[in-house]
C-alpha cells in the first residue's frame, strides 16, 4: 500500500483490527480504492483506480467481500 497522509491512515487503520493480518492487505486496498473510484464502486473499478487492474490473484479482493461474517 502506497503512503497514506496521515489524517488519512489513522482513519483507514482503524479497521484493522475487524480483519485478519492477511485480509486486512486486500480489505486495505478496497477501502481505499472505494474512497478514490468515480461512480460505481466495483472490486474492478477498485482495482483499476488503484493500478492493480492486471492483478492475477484478483479473486483474493472478492473474497473479503463475499466471506463476511
């Protein structure tokens, strides 16, 4: 994850602890990605916003959205 501003990261970790360590990487990324994306917030368009659109595990993202408890 690229650096945050700071006002930015303290809001951003503070859901960390919802997640497991290596969930939070992926959960980390939407969170951002949603905040960043124009119009519809997709896990595509997130990724895309973020520069990860050629990611080959991208089904790693959809999981934390679709393994909520």
């Amino acid at each position: 994850m690229p650096n945050l501003p700071a006002r930015f990261a303290i809001i951003i970790v503070a859901f960390a602890p919802l997640f497991r360590h290596q969930t939070w990487r992926h959960a980390e990324i939407l969170l951002v990605g949603a905040i960043l994306a124009p119009g519809k917030r997709t896990v595509t368009s997130i990724l895309r916003i973020i520069g990860l659109s050629r990611e080959h595990h991208f089904v790693n993202y959809h999981r934390v959205l679709s393994r909520v408890r």
